[in-house]
C-alpha cells in the first residue's frame, strides 16, 4: 500500500493551515500568528507523511527516538524564528 494510513489527512491539515496564514484579516491584525500557522502546517504535513509512509510500510524510520527527536527539534527552530 502506498500511504494513507490516515486517509491523507496531511492535505487537509496543510489546506487548512494555508487557509488561515493566508486569510487576509488573520494576516493584517496577526501576522505573526499567520506566519506560525502557515509554518507549522507545513511542518505537521512533513511529518505525518513521514510516519504515514513508514506505518504504511512503503519506507522505514530507522530509529524512532532520533527521527522523533530531529522532528521536534525542527518545531522548536520554526517556533524560535518568532
């Protein structure tokens, strides 16, 4: 099987985050709170595709501690930019 694990919800998390980053009031009176969510949607859809391909068996995390740990780290660097 090729993905789909959760039904590709990835796409509809990204949909929704670029929804409201790019939601002219949001951006106007949040622009950083815009930016944040844009980012942080294409973050969570990197990752769920990530585990979505490895649960779904097309390809493997090697080790889950590290990947888990570089994926948060990567959150942590996005969220700092603010």
């Amino acid at each position: 099987m090729s993905g789909g694990h959760w039904q590709y919800c990835g796409y509809k998390i990204l949909d929704a985050c670029e929804e409201i980053e790019q939601d002219e009031e949001v951006k106007k009176r949040f622009p950083e709170l815009s930016q944040i969510i844009g980012s942080l949607g294409r973050w969570l859809y990197d990752v769920e595709h990530e585990l979505d391909w490895d649960l779904s068996y097309d390809t493997k995390i090697v080790d889950d501690r590290k990947f888990e740990k570089e994926k948060i780290n990567e959150l942590l660097s996005i969220l700092r930019k603010y």
